[in-house]
C-alpha cells in the first residue's frame, strides 16, 4: 500500500472513525452478538469496548498492522479474548459453520470485492449465525447522493479507496442474507455524504 496506505489511512480511520458520535452506534450494532464472533475490518479495535457478555471470543480480520497495533490499550482492557486471526476478510481463513455471530462496522466501503467477503462471512457463519453490521453509503436522498458521487474520487484517495456510494444493504441480501432488522439514517454530527448509515441484523441463517 506504501507509507500513506501503511502509516498514515489507519490513523485517519481511529480518529474519524472513532469520534464520541460513533459509540451509540457501535453499541446499537454490538448488541446481541454472541458465542464465537468473528469480526471484519477490525481496524483498532473502536468496538472491544461495546462486546456484550454474550460474546465467548472475538477473531478478528484486520490486514493493516498499524491498525491491530494502535488496538493495544482497548484489547489491555477487553473482557472478552480477541486473536487477530487474518488479514482478508475476501478470503477468510476458518472453515465452514465455525461462527455464531459476524460483526462488520465501517468496512463495507473499502473491500475491493465486498461480494466476496459478504459470501465468505455467510459461508464460515454456522446455522441460526447471524451478521451484525454498521455502514456507510449511497444516503436515501438524491441532493445528497449527488454530492457523494462528485466527492468520491476524493474519498477513495484520501481514505484508502473508501466508496461512499455502495448500497450496502443490496449488497448483503445479494450475497445471500436475509435482513432481520435495518435502520437507515444520518449520523447526527456528521457530514451527511459521509454519515449516511445502514444499521442492520440479518435473520438466523438456515441450515
């Protein structure tokens, strides 16, 4: 990725990333995980602090090592046992039916084939898992989606090929899920081309 994608995008991503504004949201996606979570995109670790009691262990997919390393003090304090398990969430390296829950918070955005890492979550998901994501996107209003798509070249230079035009909630039901539960809203305090989120749980996948 070279300096900036090594050194300086995972800073920018704990900082913007990791804003007080966020943490009611993060809390929202958290609740309910439960048993083996495996959690993609874990950056530095902005969730450890909202995993419910629920949660028996947490592998985490991460490829940026400054990112795992700025995770250091939240994983010091984390009630719940987290291994940095991979580093490509389009490529996953678990075997199948290994999770009961699966955890993505602004993630969506940056994996080159989110198709991919959507079908490799559902495929190392067991029966009845369950996914839990938090993500920007294409907002519901068409002023503010034109300005997403004139702001976008920007974006995907500046934060390491973020898009803010994906429809994330097509996504996931393309890649096979079921979604329980979706809430679609702007993040209040935030830019709305960036804040526009998709807050969602699919339903237990069947055997």
């Amino acid at each position: 990725m070279g300096f900036y994608g090594d050194q300086v995008v995972p800073r920018l991503v704990d900082i913007t990333c990791g804003m007080s504004l966020t943490e009611a949201s993060r809390q929202r996606v958290c609740a309910g995980l439960h048993g083996r979570v495996v959690e993609i995109g874990f950056g530095s670790g902005l969730n450890v602090p909202f995993y419910p009691a629920t949660v028996d262990s947490v592998s985490a997919v991460e490829p940026a090592d400054l990112g795992w390393k700025l995770a250091d003090k939240r994983l010091a304090t984390s009630r719940v046992p987290v291994e940095r398990s991979g580093l490509d969430g389009q490529s996953l390296p678990f075997p199948d039916n290994t999770f009961d829950s699966a955890l993505s918070t602004w993630t969506m955005c940056t994996i080159p084939d989110v198709d991919a890492a959507l079908r490799e979550v559902r495929r190392v998901l067991k029966p009845g898992g369950t996914l839990h994501f938090l993500e920007h996107g294409l907002a519901p209003h068409e002023k503010v989606r034109r300005w997403q798509h004139r702001f976008e070249p920007i974006q995907k230079v500046v934060a390491g090929g973020c898009h803010l035009t994906r429809e994330i909630p097509a996504l996931v039901r393309a890649a096979g899920f079921d979604i329980r539960d979706l809430d679609t809203f702007y993040e209040k305090g935030a830019p709305k081309i960036m804040g526009a989120l998709s807050l969602g749980v699919t339903a237990p996948l069947e055997d």
